[in-house]
C-alpha cells in the first residue's frame, strides 16, 4: 500500500506491516519516518535490530541469509536495509521481490533508499514490496508548504511560535530543512516550550539558508525578485562556482527565446522542451512578462558573465548575475 507521509502514524497505529519502503531525496524527512516506524516495532517488541547497508559491492546474500536465520537474542526483529540510490539492481531486485512473496515470522523489513523513478515504480520487486506492505514517499517541501512544516515542527517540541518567528525561520533556513529542524531543536534549548517570540529567535537563530541554481531559475520564472536575490547570496555565501550559476540561467534563457519566437501554440512548444506540466504556469508567467528580444539580450548578459569568469573580460560575476536574475525575474 502506498501512504502520505501525515498518513504513517495512523497506520502504525492500526497495525504494523511486515515492510516498510521508504524513499526520498529529502534527507529529514526520510530519516523521521524511519525513526517512527523504528520507535513503534520498539513498543511491540521488536527489540533486535540488524542494520545492513548497501553499497556496489553489497553482496544481496547477506539479506537472504539474514531472512533466513532465526533471532539468537530476541524473538522479534527488524532488518533495518539502507541504500544511498533506488536501484538495487537486477540481483538485488530479485532478492526483494523473493523476500517480499514470503516475509519471515517476527520481523519488520524497514528500507530507506533514495528517490524513486518511475523506472523503479514499475519494476517487478517494487510491486511485490507494495502489496506486501508499506511505500512511503518523501516530496521535497517547497516554499509554499515550508510555513506549514516549520510550525508543525515547533508545536512537536510543544512550542507556540508567532507569525513573525514562523516568517523569519522560513527566510533563514529555506531549501534546507535539516537546518530548520537543528534550529528549532536548538531554540527549544535557549528559549525552552510555550510562546515563541521574535525577539527571543532573533539572534539565535543561524543562517542556514540552502539554495540550489534551480530553485534560483524557478523564482526568476515566477517573477519572485526578492527571493532571486536572496537566493543569489546564498549561492555567493556558499562557494558556488559562477559559472554554475550563469548555466542554469541560459539554459532557461534559451529554451524562452526560442519558444517565445515560436508565436502560438505555446504550451506545445514548452511541452516538447520538455518541461513538465506542473512547471508550466512558471513559464507561461515569465513569457508574458519579456520578449522575445529581451530574452537575447539576457543571454547575452550571461556571455559575458561567462567571460568574466573564465578571466576572458573584465568586471564582477555576481554583480552580473544579480542584474541577470533581477531582470528575468521582472
């Protein structure tokens, strides 16, 4: 059965399932539901645990074996299996789908892996582990939901923040929520449970803030000014290589120019660039904001951005930069 992550608690609480799939690229999250599928075999007296990392060289006998052996200490156990990606590969597919049609008695099979592609979705030992048990998938959180989350993270450490502390932990730690959850695990410390004030988070709180060029390329698309240059400091802050920077943004820039002279079927000609449908909206914002000769002349501007940064011409690559991301983004 596939579940949302504010689905999971409920679940262990009716029962608990012989395994747990839980997959992501957001580490924090993956790492929560882990804990709790952990902390309630714990209340059922799961009181063994066999941890088994996976790496190229795993040899996916180890898990067949460890299938196969009864506990020596405990009657019940879990067989805690990480992989860093989503592709156990052709033996270790089979191995799941085998361990999958008959579970071992007393034991919970928790799997914490990567991101999941739709490759790994409609393969054979994907399948097998969703009718055995439990898939849990973990979504990035974007800017929209990020104030949701940081109160809800604050209210679980019995902490009630105002609307200023919420608005001022989303500026300081957007993009990055293992920052967000150690700031508020470190505010609960300094400023203890109950009302949270601005005044009292202020200068406790770090700036944590983690931002990639794509994040950066997705607010210049929304016409998000503020935030491309917060997000631009960030890049600075953080070592990132202009030249890094200035991709991301011509590869946006020339996919709008070429579909911005492409008069008509826009959506067609975004769709065929290969954009997907939820990003549309974004670019059909920025498209009705400049031309097709604005778009060129911003390419342009990251010729020479290129060139400033290879040493071939003179001048700041950040300063550039901004002028890029604030122009696009107007």
């Amino acid at each position: 059965m596939i579940v949302r992550p504010d689905q999971l608690a409920d679940i262990l609480e009716q029962q608990l399932h012989p395994i747990y799939l839980i997959s992501g690229d957001e580490p924090l999250q993956v790492m929560d539901a882990a804990d709790l599928v952990r902390s309630r075999c714990r209340a059922q007296d799961y009181s063994e645990r066999e941890v088994i990392d996976v790496d190229a060289n795993f040899d996916w006998q180890v898990l067949k074996d460890e299938a196969r052996n009864m506990s020596l200490f405990a009657s019940r156990r879990i067989l805690d299996v990480r992989l860093p990606s989503a592709k156990p590969g052709r033996e270790g597919g089979k191995t799941l789908k085998e361990y999958a049609t008959e579970p071992p008695e007393d034991t919970v099979l928790l799997l914490t892996m990567g991101k999941l592609e739709s490759s790994q979705k409609n393969s054979a030992w994907f399948k097998a582990l969703e009718k055995a048990g439990v898939v849990m998938q973990c979504w990035p959180v974007g800017p929209d939901r990020l104030p949701a989350w940081i109160r809800q993270r604050f209210q679980s450490r019995d902490m009630q923040p105002s609307a200023d502390v919420i608005d001022y932990v989303c500026q300081r730690v957007e993009g990055n929520l293992l920052a967000a959850a150690q700031e508020i695990d470190k505010l609960q410390l300094l400023v203890g449970t109950g009302k949270v004030d601005i005044d009292s988070v202020s200068e406790a709180v770090a700036d944590s803030s983690r931002y990639s060029v794509f994040e950066l390329a997705d607010s210049a698309l929304a016409g998000d000014q503020s935030r491309v240059m917060r997000i631009l400091h960030g890049l600075h802050a953080e070592g990132i290589e202009p030249v890094i920077v200035t991709w991301a943004l011509a590869r946006e820039l020339r996919m709008l120019a070429a579909v911005s002279a492409n008069k008509g079927a826009v959506d067609f000609a975004l769709k065929q660039a290969g954009v997907w449908q939820s990003k549309l909206p974004l670019y059909r914002s920025c498209l009705s904001r400049h031309s097709t000769g604005k778009f060129k002349r911003l390419l342009q501007r990251c010729a020479k951005v290129d060139g400033i940064s290879k040493g071939q011409q003179p001048g700041n690559a950040w300063d550039e930069l901004q002028t890029v991301g604030f122009l696009l983004a107007g």
